[in-house]
C-alpha cells in the first residue's frame, strides 16, 4: 500500500502519456503524503495534495474531522458513506514506483517497488475539492487499493490499484480493482534510510 512514492518522468512526458492538458508536476525519489503531487484528471494534469478529506465526516461532537485519507480499500469505496459524494471523482496517480518498510521498528528495511518495463504505472486514484479557510480551494486525493500480487505479498498485505487501461477508468468504465499480473513488478533495497 503506497505511503511514500517516487516519479522520474517529467510533467511534459506525463502529458503526452496520457494525451492531456498541464505539465507543472513534481519529481522526485520520495513523495510522501501532504506533498503537492501530479495527478491526472479528466483532461488534464494538476497539482493535487496527497491525503483526502472526506466531506461531511463528524466526530462525536459534531465537528468536521479533517483526518486525510492517504490510501482507500477498493473493496469498500462504494459501500462506505464518506466517499458517496466522491466515489466517481475518478483521477490517477502517475509515479514510476513506491516504497514498503519490512523489519523490526527503528531496524526496518526500505524497499522500492516498480515495473522494469514501465517508467510509469497508473494509480488508481479518487479526488475531492477542498474548500480551506479563506476560500482557498485544494484538490486532494487517495489512492485506491486492494490484495496484494505474489511480487508483493513478501513485502505489504496492500498494494496499489494498477491501471492497465486508466482511459477506461477516467472515463467511468467498470474496471476490476484487482492486483496487475505478477511478473511486471520488481523489489529491490532501497538506497534511500
């Protein structure tokens, strides 16, 4: 399940990739939650803030709970009340991988995860519009994800939703939210603490 992830494809690239609009994104080898990342929406690429924030989420007193939501079960994104508003925000997380931890607290071992034969793989991914103090608004997303394939289940009981076709899911197709065949996904040490 992505909790950090890493990009080495430019925004330019991205655009062409997925024939849209935009090309202002942020690479780098370890994007974590509440950065700014790229984000494919319909159309276009945006800058959008890893971590949702359910709308109408109350906590026992009645006040808005601005807990994000960094990563979402598949299995239960059209069963929970939190996400009826945005179940059908469809986006896409473009990275070229991401990181699972292994090992014993303060001995863990980084791994990086990625696809040798692709420089990008298509997260599937949910947004929302934000309204902030002072009528800012933020776009921010979760990503979607489900079991575990064989190249993974060492490593994490999660993984990312892979996309093999993110025009059919940013069209509203029925796509399986199941895990990409294994073979595609490599684990290496990271070099990164």
């Amino acid at each position: 399940m992505p909790g950090r992830v890493f990009l080495h494809t430019d925004g330019a690239a991205l655009a062409r990739f997925y024939d849209v609009a935009g090309s202002d994104v942020p690479t780098g080898d370890d994007l974590a939650p509440q950065d700014m990342l790229g984000l494919v929406v319909p159309g276009r690429l945006v800058r959008a803030r890893w971590g949702l924030i359910p709308k109408g989420a109350v906590n026992a007193r009645g006040r808005p709970v601005l807990e994000q939501l960094v990563n979402i079960r598949s299995e239960t994104l059209h069963e929970k009340r939190a996400f009826e508003d945005v179940r059908h925000n469809r986006c896409i997380l473009p990275c070229s991988g991401w990181y699972e931890w292994t090992g014993e607290t303060r001995r863990k071992t980084r791994w990086a995860i990625h696809a040798p034969d692709r420089p990008i793989l298509s997260f599937a991914a949910i947004y929302d519009i934000w309204q902030a103090p002072g009528g800012i608004e933020v776009v921010n997303f979760a990503t979607l994800t489900c079991a575990p394939n064989a190249d993974v289940r060492d490593y994490h009981h999660r993984m990312p939703v892979i996309l093999d076709d993110p025009s059919a899911w940013l069209a509203g197709a029925d796509v399986e939210m199941v895990p990409v065949v294994a073979g595609l996904l490599q684990v290496e040490r990271s070099t990164l603490p």
